[in-house]
C-alpha cells in the first residue's frame, strides 16, 4: 500500500485503502448492465441519449431517454438505489452509509415524481434484472406510449 492510498483513504469514507479504490473505480455511467442493454436496444434498431437530463433539473440525468417519446430509463445499481432484493446494510461505517442509502432512493423518487409531473414515463431497471428482460419491458413501454393514451 502506498502512502497516497492511504492518505486518500484517511481523506474519504474509505475503511481500507482498498475499499478507497473501489469505491473510486464505481462508475457513474457505461456500466456493464447499461451497456448490455443499450447494445440490444441498437441492435433492434432503437435511437436514445445517453446520460441525459430529461426534466427541468438538469442535474437528474437518466441512464437511457427516447426524447420523442418521453420515456426515461434509469438503471439502478442494487447497492447504491437499495434494491429490496439484493441491497443488504453495509457492515462498516453504517452511520456514514445508511443516511446516504436513504437519501439515494429518497432522490430516486423525486426524480421520478418530478419527470412524471413534466409528462415524462419513468421507467426504473435493477442492475440485476436480466437484459433480455429489461429490453422487452422498455420495448413495451414504447410500444405503449407508440400508440397514445388510452380510450377511457
């Protein structure tokens, strides 16, 4: 370990050098589910932004947007947007992570609402579920709002 790891790790939340690193090397954006999915939706001839800000806020920005159609993508990281499937406490410094946690899903739900009320669809995808799975449901979705809203 060298003595900038450690220093960097005595600057940040980090318990370790090596829980520093990896917490440097967590991406914000093209993660490997991101990828896959964005590669099948292209291949099936889909068009969309990547890492847009969709709303009036443009600090919120999506994984995937169809600006025509006005649906926004995000993919959630289990770990970070607390997937009720696979998040689990983290076993140190839960007094930093837990509000953080919190505050994470807390903000997904903002943003969610707000694109809503701007009339976007919001479609929110686990990192977990399969990418076959989540191209069909975005597939859906466009479908959908293809054909217009519903006849009451």
């Amino acid at each position: 370990m060298s003595s900038q790891d450690s220093d960097r790790a005595a600057e940040s939340c980090a318990s370790s050098p090596a829980v520093a690193r990896t917490m440097r090397g967590n991406r914000r954006r093209d993660t490997r589910p991101e990828l896959e999915i964005r590669r099948r939706l292209h291949a099936l001839g889909y068009r969309y932004r990547v890492d847009f800000a969709p709303g009036a806020n443009k600090r919120r920005r999506a994984d995937i947007v169809f600006t025509r159609k006005r649906l926004a993508v995000f993919i959630d990281g289990c770990f970070w947007h607390s997937s009720p499937e696979h998040s689990r406490p983290p076993a140190t410094h839960a007094d930093y992570w837990q509000p953080k946690l919190r505050r994470n899903a807390e903000r997904d739900r903002e943003t969610t609402a707000m694109l809503q009320a701007e009339g976007w669809t919001v479609l929110r995808i686990w990192e977990h579920t399969d990418a076959a799975d989540a191209v069909a449901q975005i597939r859906s979705t466009l479908t959908r709002l293809a054909a217009g809203p519903a006849e009451p």
